[in-house]
C-alpha cells in the first residue's frame, strides 16, 4: 500500500515526536512511531507513557494503515532523502516499509500496530491561550524547578488560570520564579505539570505568526495541548504544591531599581568566578546608591559595584 509525502513535512512531524521518546526502556515498542493513515492525512506517534505527541500531515494514501517503526534510523533515513518527494510502500504481509526518494530505496522491519500503548482521553473545555505566552512562561519559570526527584510534587511547574490570567510557577529550595500572561477567558484550573515535560513542548511550538493559538484541555487529570497539527498529552502531577504566596511578603522594607542589563552583565560576570567549593555564590551587598556584586574562588575574585 503506497502513501506519498513530502520530506520536509514528514520530517517535521518526525522530529516533533521524537521528543516523547524515551532515551531507555525495557519495552522496545517505546523506541518506536505509530503511523497511521487516515483519509488524506498521516498521524506520526509517540509515546514514554508519561508524555505523548501526535502529529500530522498530509499525504496521498491508497487505503488506512497503521504500523509501527523504530525512530532512530528512519529519522535518519528521512532526513537524509535526496528528493523532496517522498514513496512509502507499506508491505502488509512482510510487515515491512519501503521509502523511496529520487534514486534511494530503504526497507524497515516494522511492529505490529496491536503492540502500541493506546491512550483513550476523552474532550474537555478548550482554553484559548497565545503560543508566545505559552513558551514564554515555560522559558521563564521552568529553571526553577527542582531536578531533584525526591523533591516530588517541586519537579513540576504549577499552572493556575482564574481572573482572566494565566500563571506559571516553579519553586525549588532555593529560588522561584512566577511569570503571569492576561488570558482571554473565565476558565479556573490549578494543576501540576512536570517542568522537564512542558520544556519539551516548548521546544516544538513554532514561532508562525499566520497560527498563534493553541488549546489547553484538561482531560481525566491530563493535560491535552492542541496546536500546530500536534496533539500532545501530559501526565500531571500529584500532591499540594508549596502555598508560593507565604514566601514572599506583600509588602517589603526595601526596595531598589537599576538596570535590569547591568545586572545580568554583572551577575554572568561574577559566575564565571564563583567556585563550587563556595556552593557557587554571588554576594550582593546594597549600601547607600550601590549594589556590591562579588564572587570568588581558589584562584580569583571579582568585585563589580552597579550604580542604583
């Protein structure tokens, strides 16, 4: 059964599944992409259980199939066509695929489509949120979670939406970032999505400006995001998060303005110094109109003073 296709479509898809496959499991099913043809389009995905991505292209089929292929190799195959038009030959019987572009011809042994873990979510209220408010939040809160696993619920980034505002938080022990984006809707939610798990969504969310939505479902207490012809879901995370608002006081005795790129200079500056022998601090001392930004280590020390 043939299916024709375009490279650089089939390898879009591609790389934005193989963001959900596991660097290690037991179960080599895991290591590979379901692809199905339905009607005029072709459904790549992926899965490690706890993150799956589905995505889609168009392609001209002769009748629905559904196989399983080992991602490394045919991501590599693919990315190397040397024709822009792309033959896949599906041998039922062989269970085998057959891609050919221009003058190359490769063959793939294939797995059962029976052996897939298949996920049944259902459809829950659609939330409209911008794609660029979405990765900025992710890009600006995710650091500050907490890699340690042991550290449970704190590996995640707490997601709230209520008063028309959307906000990300990340909590470890030693820092936290908040980072807020005005929403479009009257929709409530609070949930717990892992950090390193919204740093791979991120990584696929295009920068089109002709498609700047993406919908957020909450479905069976998973997260589902639309956009970009991908579907991705997300496993949550359980457990109460820290109470972020008793961290930090309302209203505080000091406060102080200076220049934002100054300070990033200087702090990037001082890290070069800091050791780890000293659990690499930067010290900041405020006196009078002055920050005091200092550093140091076995060997060296820096000192840098910005004007408040």
């Amino acid at each position: 059964m043939k299916i024709y296709c375009t490279r650089n479509e089939l390898n879009r898809a591609i790389n934005n599944v193989s963001h959900s496959i596991p660097t290690r499991t037991p179960s080599p099913i895991l290591e590979g992409i379901l692809i199905e043809t339905k009607g005029d389009r072709m459904y790549l995905t992926a899965t490690d259980t706890n993150m799956t991505i589905e995505s889609n292209i168009p392609v001209d089929s002769e009748g629905d199939i559904s196989f399983v292929i080992e991602e490394k190799n045919f991501a590599n195959i693919v990315n190397k066509l040397p024709e822009e038009e792309v033959l896949m030959d599906y041998n039922h019987e062989k269970n085998q695929i057959k891609i050919n572009s221009g003058k190359s011809s490769s063959t793939f042994n294939c797995f059962s489509a029976d052996e897939f873990p298949r996920f049944n979510i259902g459809e829950g209220q659609k939330i409209i949120l911008s794609k660029k408010d979405i990765k900025n939040l992710i890009r600006k809160t995710s650091f500050s979670a907490s890699a340690d696993e042991l550290n449970g619920v704190l590996t995640g980034i707490l997601i709230e939406l209520g008063d028309g505002n959307l906000r990300m938080v990340a909590v470890d022990t030693f820092r936290m970032a908040i980072y807020n984006a005005k929403v479009d809707t009257d929709e409530k939610l609070s949930i717990v999505v892992p950090a390193k798990l919204l740093g791979e969504v991120s990584k696929i969310i295009s920068d089109d400006d002709n498609d700047e939505q993406l919908f957020m479902e909450i479905v069976d207490n998973k997260v589902v995001m639309l956009f970009d012809n991908n579907r991705v879901i997300l496993n949550t995370l359980n457990g109460k998060y820290i109470d972020y608002n008793r961290i930090i006081k309302a209203e505080s005795s000091i406060k102080i303005r200076t220049s934002r790129i100054e300070l990033m200079k200087s702090i990037d500056r001082a890290a070069i110094i800091a050791s780890a022998q000293n659990n690499n601090l930067i010290k900041m001392k405020i006196e009078d109109d002055q920050i005091e930004i200092t550093s140091l280590s076995e060997k060296s020390s820096i000192k840098k003073w910005l004007k408040l």
